[in-house]
C-alpha cells in the first residue's frame, strides 16, 4: 500500500503517538467502533436481499417501531464492543437502561453512548443512514461503569463520530485534534482517508428544518426561517432547503458545505426530539471541532448538564454565524 494512503488505523495509532502515556487502550476502542461498522455497512447494502427491511412489530422506549435493521446494529455494537475490553459500559438510544459488559469479559475505562442507526424510518426508501457515537472517560470508583458515569456534559466527551451509510461509506470523527473522515473502500475492506481536517464554512447556504412543523413553532424559529427565505438585505440571495429527514445525513452535508439544521422545540413538544446523548451532544462536538456551533436556542449544548439517559433537547447546529443567528431570533422574539 502507498505511503499516501492512510487507513483509520493508521490514523488512531499516528494520534496515540502524540501523547506518550498512551496506554493504546483508545485506539482499541475506536478500531473496535470501525470494524463493528463495516458489518453494518454490509447488512445495509444487502438489507432487502437477507429480509432485514421492514418493521419487527415492536417499539423502543420512545414509542417508535423499531425497524429490523435497527435491531440488527445495536446487537451488532453491544456485540463487538462489549467484549473488546475497553468499556465499562454503555448506552443505547433502543434500550431503557444502561448496557452492562458482560461477565467474563474484561473492562476498560471508557464508557460508551450510541444511536445504532439515525434515521432508520427511511429504511426502505434506501435514503442514506448513519450510526452516531460518543465516548467519555469512566468517573464513578468501581470497575463497572454506572448511571453517572453518563451524566456528564458534552464538553467532557473524549471522543465522537458518526458512520453514514450512503453512496458509499464513511467514516467521520474526532478526539478534539480536528475533524477526520475516512471512506470505506470495499475491495480492501478499510476506511480510507478521504476529508482530512474538515472545516466547515463559518456561514452557509443551506437549511435544513421539517417545515411541516412551522405552525407549532415559537415566533422566534418562524422569524428565523423566512429571514433565510426572504433576505432583507439588497441582492441577497435566499438560502436552499435541503432536509432529507435522516439526522445524519442533513448534518453531513451541512458540516461539508456549510449551512444550519434545526430541530427546535414546539408548542406540542417545547424540547424536541433528538436525544442529548445520542445525537446532539456527539455531532455538537463534531461541529465544534470543525469550527461551527450547536446550540439549544439560548446556550451551548456541549455545556448542557444530562439528568436523564433519554433526555431530549431542541438542537441548531452548524455553520457559527447561521446557528448565532437563530440565537439572535430567538432572543428577539422573547
């Protein structure tokens, strides 16, 4: 292999090196999180063939159906990374409780929160998914991680990262050094590097909102949105809408080519849908690291203190004058 090529391997053992009391336990990790997502980028490509697509009949903790694939990938996940030995425990958007390792299995330092596959309801329309994860250094005295472990805010995170499962295949992360994306080649089975050092613009183009929702929003929100559509500003251009419904997807897009996402609160439902330690805190460091914003409407999301496994927060996230923007709006409006 060329020396100009580097594998996500290669990637996380050049980043071990910049810190010498490395133990390598990390880079275990994080290989362990790469290859668990080559076997879920297989099972997608062929979901249809193996009878994977489609409704199992059954709902998470949130009252949604849980789709056969999803299933698939959180076994998958609990499967590979609860035997690795770097983890203590984890966390699951499809399960209630905390996940423990299992016993037998040596434990590690890391705890570990994860969506298994973000946007899921677009399954069987073939539109692009992803899996997103965060992880966190192990707080509590003991070897098995517990409840509070998970209770510390994103500005804690050691790292996180998303896989989406498009076009092809990619990989994207962060330990806080930068913002890297790596691309599976499926004839050699391996991330690639593909987008090194990603930055995304400080102001976009693009929007990003389920605008069905536009009648329950705060006035703030409404404002926001049709200064985007109709600019005051003398030959201003609107900017696009762009949402594809899928978290991952709209956010990689926008983290390429800048832009907002937005997924405020409501009259119905005043703090969203995504969850705070599945989605928002784990893309909110992303974002961060590739020089944009996240925020809840009035503060940082990464500064947000969890008091629940399942918490949910309204998320705006993006390029940093777009999301500052929003804030602004909002503020106004109060």
């Amino acid at each position: 292999m060329p020396d100009s090529v580097v594998t996500i391997d290669r990637h996380i053992l050049e980043q071990q090196q910049k810190y010498p009391e490395a133990t390598g336990g990390f880079s275990g990790l994080m290989s362990s999180i790469s290859f668990a997502a080559k076997i879920i980028s297989r099972e997608v490509n062929k979901a249809g063939l193996v009878e994977l697509l489609g409704i199992t009949g059954q709902e998470n903790v949130h009252g949604e159906v849980v789709q056969k694939l999803d299933v698939y990938a959180h076994n998958v996940i609990v499967q590979m990374l609860g035997t690795c030995g770097y983890l203590s425990a984890m966390i699951s958007e499809e399960r209630e409780d905390l996940i423990p390792i299992p016993e037998g299995y040596p434990l590690g330092k890391y705890i570990l929160t994860f969506d298994p596959l973000d946007g899921s309801a677009n399954i069987d329309a073939n539109v692009s998914i992803g899996s997103i994860f965060g992880i966190y250094e192990k707080l509590s005295s003991g070897d098995r991680g517990k409840k509070e472990d998970f209770m510390q805010p994103g500005n804690k995170l050691v790292a996180s990262g998303y896989v989406i499962y498009g076009s092809s295949t990619m990989f994207v992360y962060s330990t806080g050094q930068g913002v890297h994306g790596f691309t599976l080649d499926s004839s050699i089975g391996e991330f690639l590097l593909s987008h090194e050092t990603i930055k995304t613009p400080k102001k976009g183009k693009i929007y990003s909102v389920n605008e069905g929702n536009f009648n329950s929003w705060d006035d703030g929100i409404k404002n926001f949105i049709m200064s985007l559509k109709n600019p005051e500003a003398a030959g201003a251009k609107p900017y696009s809408s762009r949402y594809i419904g899928s978290l991952v997807a709209d956010f990689h897009r926008n983290l390429l080519y800048g832009g907002i996402f937005l997924y405020p609160g409501n009259r119905r439902n005043p703090r969203g849908k995504l969850r705070l330690l599945y989605e928002a805190n784990p893309l909110s460091f992303i974002i961060e690291q590739a020089g944009g914003y996240a925020s809840d409407g009035s503060k940082r999301i990464l500064d947000i203190q969890p008091e629940s496994f399942h918490q949910r927060v309204p998320l705006i996230i993006g390029s940093e004058e777009d999301v500052r923007n929003c804030e602004k709006f909002i503020r106004e409006s109060q």
